[in-house]
C-alpha cells in the first residue's frame, strides 16, 4: 500500500526559505519519476516540480529559479527546497508519483500547508 508523509510546512515571511520533505512507502520508490503539487482552495492539484529516475528535473515556470527538487532514493525521500516565497506559493503542497506523462498513485498523503502572508 502506497503511503506518502509530507512535511516541513508553516508560516513564513515573504523572502523567505522553507523546506518541505516527503516520505514514500509501499512501493518501489527509486523506479518512479516523483513530483511535487500544490493545491488552493477549489482549485485542482498542480503539478510544480517533477524529478524522473534518472535525475532530470522540471519546474513550472511560477517556481523555476527559486525551487530545488532533490530525491534520495535510499532514504525513500523527496525533498523541496522553495527559496524567495511570495504570497502566492501559499497552499498545500503534496507528493507523489509525477512528471513525464507518470500519473499520480491514487493515494495521497495529507499534504503540508504553507502560508506566506502578504
């Protein structure tokens, strides 16, 4: 059973860094492209920040230059380093499986909110 635990959310100053972390059990973790999505209130997931198996990365044009994608394939993490916050990186950010025409695993974590006030 696939389990995805995304953490290193909170509130956080315009300017400012925040990593955020994920870790994936219940499947093999270093075969897939992994990804990192974030949602608004009544809005669809959206994907920002993917990383294929082979260590390619990918970033939506909002977050490229300011957002780091990294995986250890050991340690069965994903990690989202997010530098120069603005106001409009506030939302709930989750992982999963992602990126070069790899849909997501139907399950989700809980995801992890993050807030940059205006």
């Amino acid at each position: 059973q696939v389990q995805l635990v995304e953490s290193g959310g909170g509130l956080v100053q315009p300017g400012g860094s925040l990593n955020l972390s994920c870790a994936a059990s219940g499947m093999g973790f270093s075969l897939y492209n992994w990804g990192w999505y974030r949602q608004a209130p009544g809005k669809q997931r959206e994907l920002v920040a993917s990383m294929s198996a082979s260590e390619l990365r990918n970033y939506d044009d909002s977050v490229k230059g300011r957002f780091t994608i990294s995986r250890d394939d050991d340690k069965r993490m994903l990690e989202l380093q997010r530098n120069s916050l603005k106001p409009e990186d506030t939302d709930v950010y989750y992982c999963n499986r992602g990126g070069w025409g790899a849909s997501a695993f139907g399950s989700w974590g809980q995801g992890t909110q993050v807030t940059i006030p205006s």
